[in-house]
DNA sequence: GTTCTAGAAC
DNA sequence: GTTCTAGAAC
C-alpha cells in the first residue's frame, strides 16, 4: 500500500526498550549495548546456555551485576507464562555469581547483601536483572533518578516478578506510578532518613559501614 | 543508559 | 560565588 510511504515530515522515533523484534534499536545506539554484551566474552563473568552475567559499565554499589537471556526478550513486558523457568534460572545464577563475587572480594556486611531485581521502566533493550550490593557507595551514582530506582518500588524484586508471573502469566507495570516514583525525597534506605541532595545522601551512606 | 551545561538553589 | 540539579542530545 502506498499510504506506508513515511513522509519528510514523520518524527525520527527513538529506539527503547519499548521496541520489540522487527523494531529494535540501531545497532550503536546505547540502548543497544547490553545485546553486544552478549557476544563480548571479554564482559562476561558467567556464561551458560541460557543466561549471561556482565558487569554493570555504570556500577551504582561496589558490586553491580546484570544477568540477561541469551534469547532476545526486549522487557518485562515480552515475557509471558513460557519464560518462568527462564527468570527463576536468572535469579539462580545471579545469587551464585554474587556469592562468588563477594567471595573473591572479602566483601562484608551491606557489600555482601544483595538485591536482586528489574527496573520497571528499563532504558536498555533487553530483559536484565540487577544484582547490586547494598552498600551504594559508587562515584557512578549520582542523581536523584540513580537512587529511586533502586531504592523505591520502581525496583521490583525478581521473586516477586516470578510470582506475578506464575500467578498471572504476563507482567503488568504501572508507568504512571512508577515515574512518579523517581522524583521521591532521598530517603535513605538503611534509616530512613531524608536528605536534600545526592550529596549529602553520598556522605551519609559512608557511615553505615560498618 | 551517560554527558553536558544552563540556571536554580544555596 | 559555588554547588547542584534537570533536561536536551538530530
């Protein structure tokens, strides 16, 4: 049909995880990088057949990892009822990395307690878990947004992802809620306490080291 | 996702 | 005057 010829005029759509196969971003484009990973075995701290588990390049605690399937899944919102052994096979081999990990670095205390978990409006096209320990002490993280994501709701933990998606079989996320979520106080999420910029939040974190 | 930087906040 | 945040990036 003629009436698909694209006009001059249309807006250049920016590649998201939004995009699904057949409407994926350009290759270098950066929401691109975690599919490069993939294939990068000089990124990868484990590797089977049907997961990888890089290096997060933008740690936000000292250790920060994320494990992806192999197999193209864009987000949560592409998994269905088929992907639940996937994502319980995730959050497996994602725990055992970070033991290891934490191991080999004699990390203690919040440096060895882990989360594991997805964003729910992720920036990077391809599934991904996290797996952060909890003491945020990184100079990559820096901004109000850095913090909520991984201290609010907006972070939903892989189990609790496993268990909607057993119960359901599809994967709902409120956008609305979940943007709003990013603009919260900083609260610290040790003790609560709130601070007026990232800051003195960072300063703060320092002290519960213990 | 990050970088850069204008101007808000202090 | 300096620190810090927040939005554009073609």
């Amino acid at each position: 049909m003629a009436s698909s010829l694209s006009s001059t005029s249309e807006k250049r759509k920016t590649p998201s995880s939004d995009n699904v196969n057949g409407n994926q971003p350009k290759k270098n484009h950066w929401s691109a990088a975690l599919s490069a990973a993939i294939d990068d075995e000089s990124v990868q701290v484990y590797k089977d057949d049907l997961c990888t588990v890089i290096n997060d390049k933008f740690p936000k605690a000292c250790i920060h990892l994320l494990v992806m399937p192999n197999e193209n899944i864009a987000n949560l919102k592409s998994v269905n009822n088929t992907h639940v052994s996937l994502l319980k096979h995730m959050l497996k081999v994602g725990k055992e990395t970070a033991e290891k990990v934490a191991a080999k670095a004699n990390a203690r205390g919040s440096f060895a307690h882990f989360r594991y978990g997805y964003h729910a409006i992720p920036s990077m096209a391809l599934l991904h878990m996290h797996v952060i320990s909890q003491d945020f002490i990184s100079d990559s993280l820096k901004t109000k947004k850095h913090w909520n994501s991984f201290t609010s709701d907006y972070f939903l933990d892989a189990s609790q992802v496993i268990d909607d998606l057993q119960a359901n079989g599809f994967i709902r996320v409120d956008t609305v809620r979940m943007r709003k979520l990013l603009d919260n106080e900083l609260t610290c999420h040790r003790c609560s306490n709130n601070f007026t910029t990232m800051p003195k939040l960072k300063q703060h974190l320092l002290m519960h080291i213990s």
